[in-house]
C-alpha cells in the first residue's frame, strides 16, 4: 500500500492537486497489524493517522464493521427530533 501511496503523492504533485495528509486516514480492517503509512508533504514525509473509526458521507465506519455506532447515532438523531415535535405541539 505504501508503494500505492507513493505513486499517488507523484500523481498529484504532477497534476497540481495537493493532498493534505492530516486529512487523510489508514483504518485496518480485518487484523491488527500496525503497519505505518507516510504521505509525502513537499520534502517532508508525513504518517497517515491510524483509526479505529471513520465517518464517510453520514456513514460510520468501523475496523470491526460492526454497525452499533452508526445505529446509535441515528437513534440519536431521532430521540431529537421526536423531542423537538413534542415540545413544540
């Protein structure tokens, strides 16, 4: 995957389309390797964070991809709303 990474970084440096590497997230799913992944940010070499969760488009993703955090939240979200209605009427 470095190798991956690498040619990515090349690929935007010729495009002129910078990646920012602080936005950027490793998420291991399957197994609990830690396996350490750098971006290149001008001369520098930058680790890409390491996360256990991620949110992507309102969906929450999680290395065991277990679906109970974005259930939670969307009951959440709910339970708010449907206290909202009831103070209101």
């Amino acid at each position: 995957m470095q190798t991956d990474l690498d040619k990515l970084c090349d690929w935007s440096r010729k495009w002129l389309l910078q990646f920012n590497p602080a936005k950027c997230k490793v998420m291991h799913i399957g197994h609990e390797l830690n396996t350490k992944y750098y971006m290149a940010e001008g001369t520098n070499k930058v680790e890409v964070q390491c996360v256990n969760e991620a949110k992507n488009r309102g969906v929450f993703l999680t290395s065991d991809l277990t679906f109970s955090r974005q259930c939670f939240k969307s009951a959440a979200r709910v339970s708010s709303s449907l206290g909202l209605i009831q103070r209101h009427f």
